[in-house]
C-alpha cells in the first residue's frame, strides 16, 4: 500500500501557520482588554463625580439651611477636585491625570478641595452657593 505523504509536510506548515496567526493576535487582544478596562475606570470615577453633582443640585434647590449627609466612595486611582475655576467645577482625575470636568448650575464655596478615599460629606446651602465639608 503506497501512503501519501502529504500529510506529514503539511501538517506542521498548517501548524506553524496558526501559531503565527496566534502570536499575532494575542498584542491585539492584550491592547483591546486594557483599553476596556481603563473604559471602565474612567466611567467608574465620572459615575461618582455625578453621583456628587445630583446631591450638590438636590440641596441647592432647597431653602437655605438644608443639610444632606452623603457617603462617597472615590475609587483608589483616582481623586475629584471640587471648586476649581469659577467654583463651579467638578474636576476628575485618575492616577494624576485630568479626565474631564463636570460644570455646576450653582457655585461651590471655600475654594478647591480634594476628596479621594471613602468619606462622609455634608452638603449644605451657603450664603453663596453650595458647601461640602468631610465629617
């Protein structure tokens, strides 16, 4: 019986062709998996800049000597700044850089502050505008 030997050429050319095809795809997927999860983070930082702006809004829109406690939760990389510019930013940072910035309708007194880390805030009307204390 007389075998064809095709096969054993083609079979580690085959192989060799899809470990290639492999090792080229796994920087791509590497790259596309951290882009996602950086995605991620930075959505997670601007959910908690929003999660404060609505609080800020809600007791603004209240009389004067309305008091909101609030608990917030910075993620580890990342710290807001809040009163920056015209007093009415809400700037996001993660591992020291700027993300974005969220503008206010009303102003937030007592100049920059920086809140990272878990922390309970109190959110009151100022004479001015909006004032965030750490308890």
């Amino acid at each position: 019986m007389k075998g064809s030997r095709e096969g054993v050429i083609s079979m580690p050319v085959k192989l060799m062709v899809s470990f290639l095809i492999i090792a080229l795809m796994v920087p791509v997927i590497t790259a596309t998996v951290e882009s996602v999860q950086n995605g991620m983070d930075d959505r997670g930082m601007m959910d908690v800049a929003e999660q404060l702006r609505s609080s800020m809004s809600k007791v603004s829109s209240r009389n004067s000597g309305f008091i909101l406690q609030m608990e917030l939760d910075v993620p580890d990389s990342g710290h807001l700044v809040i009163g920056e510019g015209s007093g009415r930013t809400i700037s996001v940072y993660k591992d020291e850089q700027h993300i974005s910035d969220l503008v206010t309708d009303f102003v937030i007194e007592g100049g920059p502050k920086i809140l990272y880390g878990n922390m309970l805030l109190q959110i009151s009307n100022g004479e001015y505008g909006i004032i965030v204390r750490e308890l």
